[in-house]
C-alpha cells in the first residue's frame, strides 16, 4: 500500500507540474487552447483518476493506521488492569 | 523487515522534474504531432453550393440589339464576388511606396510607415474577383505541416503574401480557405470573407457558424482579436494581455468588397522597432479607413512577402507556419 501511494503521489506531483506549465503558457496564448483541447482533457482526467486514487489510498491507510493504533491502546489498556489486578497488596 | 535507505531528496525532485518534462513532451507530441482529424475535410465547397461567382457579369438579350438606338442598354448587374465595376483604373501612385504592382485583375501598393515605435508596411490590394483573394497550406493540404511563409509564397508564385492564422497550431476555430470547410469549430474571434467581397469579423460570443455557411463564406481566420468595433477602437480585446503588448504584427483590414490591406508590423527590436499594441493597431486601421479589421498570428509568425522580396525584418527571421494569404500566382488547389 505504500508503494502505491508512494508511486500516485509523484504521478500526482508530475501532472500538477504539467498543469503549471501549461497554466502559465495559457496565459500568454490563450488561442493555443492548451487547457482546452482534446488532449487537455484527457490529460486532466488522467489526473483526476490519480488524485482520487491517492485520496482513496490515504484514507484507507490511516483508517487502518488509527484502527492499529486503537488495537494497540485497547491491548495496553487490557495489559494495564490486568497488571494492576495482580500487584500485590502493600 | 528491513527498509530500503531512501533516494536522496534531491533526487527525488530531479527524477519528478523530468516526469513533468515527459509528460508535456507527450502532450506536445498528441498536441502537435499525432492529429486525430489530419486532413479531414468538412465539408465540400461552399461556393458551389450556394454561389456561382464565375457567372458572368450580365446576359446580353439578343433582342437588344434592334433597339439598340431607342432605348439605353441596361446597366450590367456585377455577379457576386465580381468587382470589375469598382476595380480601379490607371496609375499606381502612392507617397511612401516600396514596391507596386498591377494587372488587369490585381492592383497592389506596398506602403512604409513608421510610428514613434515601430515600422510597419501597408499592402493596398485591389481584386477584380474574389477568387484572386487566395490562401494556401503548408504542404498543399490542411494539416500539411509547416513551412516559412516566404517558401509559401515562392511555391505559389505569389506576388503578395502574408503570414495566415497558423490553424494547425490550435486543436480548435474555424477554417474555411477558398470555399472548401476543413474545421467547423469555433476558438476566439472569427474573421469571414464572403464569397461577394464583404469582409466582416466577429466576436466569438456573437459568430452564427450557419448563418455565415449559408451566406457563402469563402475564407476565414481564427487567431484573432477583432480590431474595430463599429468604427472605433474595441474597449477591450479577446485575448491576453500577452498578445495586447507591444509586438511584431499581421493583420488583415477591409475598405468595401475587392479593396483590403494587409499590414505586417516589425517587432521587437530595441533599436528599430518594438512593434505595436493592439490598440495602436486598430487606431492605425481606422485611420487608413478600414471599415473593419482582424489581427493574424504575430510574434515571430509575421512575415509578409512582396514579389519574392522579405518586406521588413521579421523576427528573428521569422518562423515557419501552416498558412498564408496570398495574391496573384498560381490558383489554389
């Protein structure tokens, strides 16, 4: 899972450069139709799909994470009482 | 387990700015190299299909002859696209000429101007038909690449040529050249000449693509923006600020049907000429008495070409594009 998140947060990365670029080329010729064309959209939704992708990933990571995190509060808790249960008395 | 070392964080950056330099290299090659529609034509003339502009003048009445004395002969009614009544006569005189030219169907007059910024050129063109109003593709063919205006010109025997729209450059707006549609959708301001002469441009928002196909357009131009505006020079412009500067020009104007000016605009160059905005532009056009006007690919696209000489100093020496308007020389294909 990490492996993949790693690997859509740089396509994310890339796509968000490309998008920059062309922002910025956009600017200074609007009749280009770089955000525009055919192939604009293609690219731009290639990039939605990455996005949510990561999105996706992350949240399920750190429900899992916090899931853990949860198990391992409740196990120290259980340890703790059960620990305290068998001190001996003073 | 055992994690690997992490790549360094420099590396790291270096390896996701070539990813970005990749991918708008594979957006450029899908932008300007592999085209889905190459070449594919729209529609079939417009001109055949809703004017005859090689009809002739008038039909002499085989009657008329007998009353030849008694009543005066009718006066002939131009077909459309023919402007031989308007078509001028006489000397070629102009003040500031470089260069003219004259025959029984063009007339043109190449003009040098200078402004405070910048020099550009006046092309004066008379046509006695619409069919000399010509363009031409790089390569022959829509989508036919690229090539220097001057190669253009010199493969059409041009005697006027000047820089077009550069359409394959975009992915969209409309292109029709010399009746016959290629692409019918529409990006930024549109420029029409009508096969009876009229040359209007229009702002995108308000342009009737059926409208214009049913009045008979026989070429248009989509770069942009229109440069006047009833008479006046527009408020604002639908284009970036970019392109509103100062900046070397092509731009196509309209006096009445069979009579327009090309004007190319030299540009950036500190010591000679910077160019000119497009306010100055438009001031300019309506000072020459263009009833109306429309910018063309600038920048280091302009290039305007009179009996196979370079006129002016384009930028950087110009560049290659996919299209140019010319007179004279051979026919269109």
């Amino acid at each position: 899972m990490r492996k993949i998140r790693t690997i859509l947060s740089h396509i994310t990365i890339i796509f968000s450069g490309m998008f920059l670029t062309l922002a910025i080329l956009n600017q200074y010729n609007p009749g280009m139709g770089f955000l525009t064309s055919g192939i604009s959209m293609v690219f731009i939704v290639l990039f939605c799909l990455s996005v949510i992708a990561l999105g996706v990933t992350t949240i399920a990571d750190n429900r899992r994470y916090a899931k853990h995190m949860h198990q391992r509060e409740e196990e120290a808790a259980r340890w703790k009482k059960i620990s305290n249960n068998n001190r001996r008395p003073q | 387990m055992l994690h690997k070392k992490p790549l360094p964080i420099l590396l790291v950056i270096l390896l996701d700015v070539l990813g970005i330099g990749a991918m708008l290299g594979i957006f450029s090659l899908f932008m300007f190299v592999i085209r889905f529609d190459n070449g594919h034509l729209r529609q079939s003339t417009v001109l055949g299909a809703t004017q005859t502009i090689d009809a002739p003048a008038a039909t002499p009445d085989p009657n008329a002859q007998q009353d030849a004395a008694a009543t005066p002969a009718p006066t002939p009614t131009p077909a459309p696209g023919d402007f031989s009544a308007t078509f001028p006569t006489g000397d070629l005189n102009a003040a500031n000429a470089i260069g003219s030219y004259a025959d029984e169907n063009l007339r043109i007059v190449v003009t040098e101007n200078h402004t405070n910024d910048a020099s550009y050129y006046v092309a004066d063109v008379w046509i006695r038909n619409v069919q000399g109003f010509k363009t031409a593709f790089a390569g022959g063919k829509f989508n036919g690449g690229y090539a220097m205006p001057s190669t253009m010109a010199s493969e059409n025997n041009a005697i006027l040529a000047l820089s077009g729209d550069c359409n394959r450059a975009r992915p969209a707006g409309l292109v029709i050249r010399n009746g016959t549609v290629y692409r019918d959708t529409l990006q930024g301001d549109v420029c029409i000449l009508y096969a009876d002469g009229v040359m209007e441009s229009y702002y995108e928002s308000s342009f009737d693509l059926d409208a214009a196909m049913a009045r008979g357009a026989y070429q248009s131009w989509s770069f942009g923006p229109k440069l006047i505006d009833n008479g006046q020079v527009p408020s604002s412009y639908n284009t970036s600020d970019a392109i509103i500067a100062h900046n070397p020009r092509s731009a196509i104007g309209y006096y009445e049907p069979g009579h327009y000016c090309l004007i190319y605009v030299d540009g950036r160059q500190s010591n000679n000429s910077k160019g000119l905005t497009l306010d100055e532009l438009s001031q300019i056009m309506i000072d020459l008495g263009c009833v109306d006007g429309y910018n063309l690919d600038g920048g280091q696209s302009s290039m305007m070409v009179f009996q196979g000489q370079v006129v002016g100093s384009p930028y950087k020496g110009g560049r290659e594009i996919s299209d140019i308007i010319y007179f004279g020389g051979n026919d269109p294909q």
